[in-house]
C-alpha cells in the first residue's frame, strides 16, 4: 500500500460513491475499485460496503480513514514545512452552521482570495451537531462549532459567547413586562423552537433541565428564517441569538428580552481534530477565520462577547489591511 492509495481512499469515503470520486480524481471507477480491493486483500477484510445510495465504511474503514487522513495531512505538511517561509497554498475545508456561515462565510472567501491566493477555501454548510460529525470523521479541516458537550479528540479554541433571546412580535399577548424575563417564565409560553436534535434545542433543554422546567414548544421548526416568520406574524415567541433578531429588533419588528435565572447563552469555538496536523494552509485559514470573527464582535456585526484570547502557536498572524 502507498500514499497514492490512501489518498484514493480519503477520495472514495468523503465523496460517498466510487462514481464521484472518480470525477472528483479524474480516474476511471475501476482503476478505484481495483485499488480498494487491493487495500483489502493486504488488509485481510472489507473496509466499504456499497449500497443503493453508493458505499458505507465498515468500522475497519472508518478506523482506516481517521488513520489514512491524519497521514495525509501530515504528509502535506511536511512539504509546507520543507518550503518554511513559502506562501501556504492547497484546500482548506471549513464547516460552519448556517447562522455562522451567513455572517463569515463571505468576508473569509473574500479575504482568503485577497490575501491567499494559492488557497482555495471550500466551506460546507449544516446544523452544528452534523459539522462536528464531519470534524471527527476528517471530511473537514476546521470548523466553527455551538456548544460541544464532548471535547475528546478535539482542539477547541473559545471565540466568543452569545445571548439567547426571548422574542416576538409587539403587542403579543402574554408579554413579559421590563427588558428580562426569567427562563421558568420564558418557557411557559408558547414557544416557536427548533426541533429535537437541533443545537440551539438542545442547549434549551439542558438549561431547562437544570432550572427544573419542562420544554413543551407550541410550534417545532429548524428554520431561524421561519421561526422569524412565524413571530412576526404573533403566532407565538421565538428563542434566537441577539444576532439573528438583531434587525428586526432595531426596526421594531420585534421585541426582546433577556434571559436571565440562569442566564441562556452559548459559547462559539473554533476547532479542529487535535490528532491531525494542520497543514500551513489551515493554520493560515484558520487565524484569517478567527481575526474575522473578532472584528465582527468589536464592530457590532455579531452582538456577542469576544473571549479576548489570541489563537496559540503554530497559527501565524494575520492582517487583514
């Protein structure tokens, strides 16, 4: 087995079907079908499973790919290393949730160009739990993660914390009176949340548990957009981050209150797989990412809290004039 293979491999697993992977590769599907069967006989087992949908790793697969990853990427640091003071090029592969990729997703691309040029940046969007799914499994380098309640086999750098806040439409019935309503009595109306599963949920939850509260929304949806939608229209009092309802609330679309006994906020990280060597590529990306993300604090862009801290070595500096 060579590096070559195992590149064909990481190709395969991330595409999700030897048909995309050989686009992606620009080799013929049996030429990759004949290096994973090879991969296999000297492995002495099956490491995909092919199905309708394409091909599934079998746990020796998905051991070798974290493996198979981690050498690759090591790999192409040590070229970045060799150049030392050569300007980072190659992919850079970024997860972000929606909310966060709405307000960085942009600004990095456009100064990633500007200031890398031989960087290409691809930035993939989910729910929160979905991109540190992607984080542990290596089908991205960095990502911008909600709250993580697991840490292991992680790097995580606090960025910044955020409000969660009760909303609604004004004149809606029910309305706490004053600028802060306490989590019991924020809960007891009807709420507009996002379903079982969803980060900004399941942060409720665990606050509600701890208070000793029952969450029993009136109404389910993931949507920010369309939990929006529905507030607006008085069908009920949504639960967001300052920034997503910062607009509205500004135009007197809505009003909002803060959550206070206890207090609801979420914390905001940068992360990236601490067993896998970032390549200069992603050490770049990742500060230009974080050098962002405190501009947008400072700014007013994001209504938040910035941690205050630098990333740590090995990330290099980056000005952004």
């Amino acid at each position: 087995m060579d590096l070559r293979q195992l590149r064909y491999f990481i190709a395969i697993a991330e595409a999700g079907s030897f048909s995309a992977a050989s686009v992606r590769l620009r080799i013929a599907q049996p030429a990759l079908s004949q290096h994973v069967k090879a991969m296999e006989a000297e492995f002495g087992m099956a490491l995909l499973q092919r199905n309708p949908r394409g091909i599934a790793l079998t746990e020796a697969g998905a051991r070798l790919l974290t493996r198979a990853t981690t050498i690759e990427a090591a790999f192409q640091s040590l070229h970045d290393h060799v150049r030392g003071a050569a300007v980072p090029s190659g992919e850079v592969r970024f997860g972000m949730p929606g909310t966060i990729n709405e307000q960085l997703g942009v600004a990095l691309i456009e100064a990633g160009r500007k200031l890398y040029p031989g960087i290409r940046i691809r930035i993939s969007e989910a729910m929160s739990g979905f991109v540190l799914g992607w984080l542990r499994e290596g089908s991205v380098d960095l990502a911008v993660l909600y709250n993580v309640h697991d840490e292991k086999g992680l790097t995580l750098h606090h960025a910044l914390t955020e409000d969660i806040r009760l909303f609604a439409a004004p004149g809606l019935a029910d309305a706490p009176a004053g600028e802060t309503v306490q989590l019991s009595a924020a809960l007891s109306r009807g709420l507009i949340l996002p379903g079982q599963g969803h980060g900004l949920r399941e942060l409720i939850e665990a606050a509600a548990r701890s208070a000793g509260t029952p969450v029993a929304p009136a109404i389910e949806i993931d949507s920010y957009r369309q939990i929006k939608q529905l507030a607006a229209r008085a069908m009920g009092f949504g639960m967001l981050p300052a920034t997503a309802i910062r607009e509205e609330t500004a135009a007197g679309r809505f009003r909002a209150w803060e959550i206070v006994e206890p207090k609801l906020m979420r914390r905001i990280y940068l992360g990236h797989l601490a067993g896998k060597p970032l390549t200069l590529a992603s050490q770049a990306i990742a500060h230009l990412a974080w050098t962002l993300l405190e501009q947008l604090v400072q700014t007013g862009g994001w209504t938040a809290t910035w941690n205050g801290a630098q990333l740590p070595a090995p990330f290099p500096a980056v000005a952004l004039t």
